[in-house]
C-alpha cells in the first residue's frame, strides 16, 4: 500500500514537470483555438445557427471584419474583447487561416418558409427587384452566392437565423462598413418579409461543390462599395 501512494506521487510530480516544461506550438492553429470555440472546428459554424462559418471566406473580407469588431463597426462585446488590443498585422495572419480552410458543408436544414416566401427569396437573389432600387444579391456576392475574392463574402450555406440577424443589424444601424456602406443603402429598401425571404431560401440551398470565391465579377457593382478594392468590382474598374 505504501509501495502503491509513493507510485502515485511520483506519476503526480512527473505529470506536473511534464505539464510545467512542455511547450505549446507557436502557430496560427494554435492561436486561433479562441475562435473555434464558437466558430467551430476550423471555422465551419457553430451548432447554434448564430455563429457564422468564416472557414473559406475571403480573407479580404474576414480582414474587414476583424478590424470593424475591434474598431466598433460591428458590436458584439466577446468579439470586441478579444480582438482589442491585435494589430493590423495579427489580425491579417487570422483571416489568411481561416481562408485557407475548406471543411465540408453540412446539408441545409428543411425550410420552414411557404413556397411563395421561397420565390420570392430567389428572385431577389437572382433578379433583385427593380421597382423598387434592390438589385439581385449575384451582382455583388457572385453568380454562385459563394462570393468574390478578396473582399465580397459568399452568402450561401449560411444558416437563416444568422442571415436575419445580420441584415436585420444593417437595417437598424447596428452593423455598419467602410463608406459607402453599400450593404446599408440596399438593406433600407427590403421590407422586413424581403429580408426572411432572402435568408429563408439562401438558407434552403445546398452548397456548390466548388464553394470557392470567384476571383472577381465580370461586371461592375450596381453601387460602389467602400469596403471593396477597385480590383474585385468588376466591369474594368
């Protein structure tokens, strides 16, 4: 029995100098395990349907995005916290990671939305809606809704509740971009049931199997973007 107690603190004391000497790897991965905590694992979405994916986004726009939350475009106090005292620099070195992951898309959820919302949803994707100065979510985010590199995320494989409630903060003012904010300007023409319907049917589609953002679009922007460099808006501009 004595044998057995001297056995354990022995295997205590290794395991604690072992613990005290071993050295954590200084890499990005590693750095970046904060982030999956909500993010999931590299960065493929959370369980909730609140925590976007960010695996795979360009880098131009995760960028932008760091830098909105620790500047106080966009308001969300963990990430404000978190991201407060990094550097330009760190900042850059977190979205080429998370760019750099392609995990698997999970299949879309069953849609809740009538078959009229759905229509309605996948007309403003692909057409916009012209009476009323919306113009069709491709124009910007790609043919594909799987966004334009470096700065235009895709849209699709998002899930709902995320979507509405960030179109929902552009519309009250709570998000905001680079000026011109061109996000703001066309959310304030979508009528609350535009905006589900949007969500509701990007929501419902299943993801391309090359989700990659195309490299720019091959017309130019139905509005100017500040957050946008001049190289991915299109048509020669």
């Amino acid at each position: 029995m004595v044998i057995a107690f001297l056995f354990t603190l022995l295997f205590l004391h290794v395991t604690q100098t072992f613990a005290q000497t071993a050295s954590v790897p200084d890499t990005i991965a590693q750095r970046a395990t904060a982030c999956i905590a909500c993010h999931g694992k590299e960065g493929r979405a959370g369980s909730d349907g609140y925590y976007p994916r960010i695996a795979g986004k360009p880098a131009g726009y995760l960028y932008n995005q760091l830098v909105n939350f620790r500047d106080g475009k966009r308001h969300y106090p963990i990430m404000t916290a978190m991201l407060a005292n990094l550097s330009d620099d760190y900042l850059q070195e977190i979205a080429q990671y998370f760019a750099s992951q392609h995990p698997p898309f999970p299949a879309p959820q069953p849609s809740r939305a009538s078959p009229a919302e759905l229509q309605r949803g996948q007309q403003l994707v692909h057409e916009g809606d012209r009476a009323n100065g919306i113009p069709a979510c491709i124009a910007c985010h790609g043919a594909k809704m799987t966004g334009v590199a470096p700065a235009i995320p895709g849209l699709i494989g998002l899930p709902r509740d995320y979507l509405l409630g960030q179109i929902g903060a552009w519309k009250i003012g709570v998000r905001r971009a680079g000026s011109p904010d061109c996000m703001e300007k066309i959310v304030q023409k979508m009528s609350p049931a535009d905006i589900s319907a949007v969500a509701s049917w990007l929501a419902a589609q299943t993801v391309p199997a090359d989700s990659t953002p195309a490299m720019s679009l091959p017309v130019a922007l139905p509005l100017d973007c500040g957050g946008v460099p001049v190289a991915s808006k299109g048509g020669g501009k």
